[in-house]
C-alpha cells in the first residue's frame, strides 16, 4: 500500500489565548498517483479528526501540505470566515514573513 505524509498546522483561539498545533501524518491508501484521491482522504482527516479534535477551541485558520514520495503535491488551506478579522490580524502580526520566526 502507498503512502503520503500530512503536515498539518491549525492556529485557534482558546479562552481569549491564541495557540497553534502542529501535526505530521503518515496516511495509506492504494495509489498515491491519483491525486483526487490523495485530496479527498487528506481532507477527510483533516475536517473529520483534526478539527473534530479541536472543536472546543476556535479555529482561526491553518494550512495541510500533502507529501507523495518526498514533493509537495497539495496545499489546502483552512480559514475560518465567521472569525473576528481582529484576532487573526493580532495572531498575523506575530509572524515576521521576511525571517524565521521562533516559538
């Protein structure tokens, strides 16, 4: 059986404090050449477990990148549309997108 990774981030806002999860994922199904199919179960686990998990924190935003044999075959990204746009600008502002940013 072939294999993908998920390397998944989530960035929520739990009882006025903000926090992020990383996760990394080995995930098997039988042909990691069809890519409708690597998206469709990357996205099963990722709304169906991931955020079912996280469910009692609001979820700002995040982002999975899908792994077949080492490349980067898919992005999917998460963004919450009923979040407070100030909570995602102050949680953005943290980030400095020109450096590595250290937690």
């Amino acid at each position: 059986m072939a294999q993908f990774e998920m390397h998944i981030m989530i960035t929520q806002k739990n009882k006025g404090n903000f926090e992020s999860s990383e996760y990394k994922l080995m995930c098997w199904i039988k042909n990691t050449e069809d890519l409708h199919k690597v998206q469709s179960v990357a996205e099963d686990i990722l709304f169906k477990k991931v955020c079912k998990e996280n469910s009692k924190r609001e979820i700002l935003f995040g982002n999975a990148n899908i792994f077949v044999s080492g490349e980067e075959v898919i992005t999917i990204g998460l963004k919450n549309e009923n979040a407070n746009s100030d909570d995602v600008t102050k949680v953005l502002d943290l980030f400095d997108f020109n450096e590595e940013t250290v937690h």
